[in-house]
C-alpha cells in the first residue's frame, strides 16, 4: 500500500505544480477522509475479528493508519513545493482530524441504505422502494456509504474556516471581507445592469 499511497500523491504533486505553473496563487489541498470509519468500507470489509477495530471509535484500524500515512506523506510534499514556490500560498485541509470530532449517533452508519448495523447495503441503492432511510440526517455523517452529508461537510467546513484543521491557518477575516467584497461587486453589476 505505501507504494499505491506515493504514486497517488506524487499524481496531486504533478497537478498542484501544473496550477501553479497556470498562475494559482492560492490553492487548498485536503486530506483524505477517515476511510476505516467510512460505512462502505467497514461493510465491505467487515470481519469478525475485534482487534481489526478501534475500541475507542469502532473503526477499521488499519484503513484509518492507511489514510494517515497519505496525509502525512501529502504534507511532506506540500511542504516541498510550497518552499520552492514562496509566493504561491498552499494550504492543507485536515480532512481527517475534522471529520473526526463529528460524535454523533450515525458516525458509523450511512443514513440511506439497506439494513444491517451500518446501514449499508450494497445491492439497495439510494432511491430504489426499498431503501431505509434515517429519520434525521443531520446526526449522520454519511448519506449513503460514500458521500458525506450536508451536515459532515457543514462540521468539516467549520473546523477548516475557524478551527485548527488548516495548515497554516485560514484567516477568517480575510475570508469575510472577500465574501463582502463579491457581494457588493455582485450587487453592483446586478445594479449596473438594470439601468
């Protein structure tokens, strides 16, 4: 797997180099996810065995240490290129620490599925008559065993903008008063146009 891990990241080196070459003078980089918490794979490779788990998180341990050994081996290269490229501004999102905090009841469980413990089944797709659905998808983090829902990203999105999950740190000050400023630029033009 570290093999599988350093071509993939070396694919993401190649591509950041191309936007910067392109004039990206900003650029967000994130993490990947817990994926040994992700209810498609805790489905997929479901096992007997209680050593394969996390007693602290019931995830699957040797996913999770897969995904933190890419986002340490993702940080050394943005590392890299960020000392070769002073006036481009890299950041890293922490994917993974700020899914991490989301504690709620369906944290291991996908909110649209077909039974069982994670809710998962792969043969009752979302959408199809026989698919259970959760009665709140805000206390779930997956919606359907792959994909987020709008209240992990909601969580994720937090912990980058105000929390401690970007390196270096993402100004939020910075982030309003550009907000601000697209607003009125909008309103003007929606303004100008009008007349």
């Amino acid at each position: 797997m570290p093999a599988y891990v350093t071509l993939v990241v070396k694919a993401m080196a190649t591509a950041i180099n191309e936007l910067i070459d392109l004039g990206a003078v900003t650029l967000l980089v994130p993490g990947i996810l817990p994926i040994g918490c992700s209810p498609s794979y805790l489905t997929k490779y479901e096992t007997e065995d209680i050593e394969e788990y996390d007693p602290e998180t019931g995830c699957l341990t040797k996913y999770n240490k897969l995904a933190e050994y890419h986002n340490e081996q993702l940080q050394k290269e943005l590392q890299s290129i960020q000392a070769l490229n002073p006036q481009t501004n890299i950041i890293y999102a922490d994917y993974y620490n700020a899914s991490m905090g989301f504690t709620r009841e369906g944290t291991l469980k996908s909110c649209c599925g077909g039974g069982g413990h994670t809710i998962i089944n792969t043969s009752h797709g979302c959408g199809q008559p026989s698919t259970i659905l959760c009665d709140d998808p805000s206390q779930y983090v997956s919606w359907d065993g792959v994909h987020l829902t709008e209240a992990a990203y909601a969580w994720i999105t937090v912990g980058l903008l105000e929390g401690p999950y970007t390196t270096p740190r993402l100004s939020t000050l910075c982030i309003s008063e550009n907000a601000t400023k697209i607003q009125m630029t909008t309103h003007e033009n929606k303004s100008f146009s009008e007349h």
